[in-house]
C-alpha cells in the first residue's frame, strides 16, 4: 500500500509512480488509515467477508 497525500494527489510524483506501475491493478483508497486496517484484516476475513467489507474499510467517513 502506498499512501500520503503526494500519491493522492495530481502531481509528478503521482504520474511517477502510475507509470512504473503500468499494466497493474491500482486504486487510491479514499481512506489512508482505513485502508491500511483493511489490508491487516484481510488475511483474518474468508474471502467473501472481505469483498463484502471492504467499502467499511476504505470508503471517507
């Protein structure tokens, strides 16, 4: 996971790092700290928990 606001953000840093990342699957969590406590869950959910939780965790308050 990568985060902070230089990620989130348009800028060069951003474009950067999108680019390296060409041809991969790459979203911006809308929720730094809630995206992070849903990667650590994950492994703890069954794959069907997960998907249907994973807005809760990632979505703005």
């Amino acid at each position: 996971m990568l985060a902070g606001s230089v990620l989130t953000s348009e800028g060069p840093v951003r474009r950067a790092v999108l680019a390296r990342l060409s041809g991969e699957r790459v979203t911006t969590a809308r929720d730094a700290a809630g995206a992070a406590a849903w990667l650590a869950a994950r492994d703890l959910l069954s794959d069907d928990d997960s998907r249907a939780l994973h807005a809760a965790f990632t979505l703005s308050p």
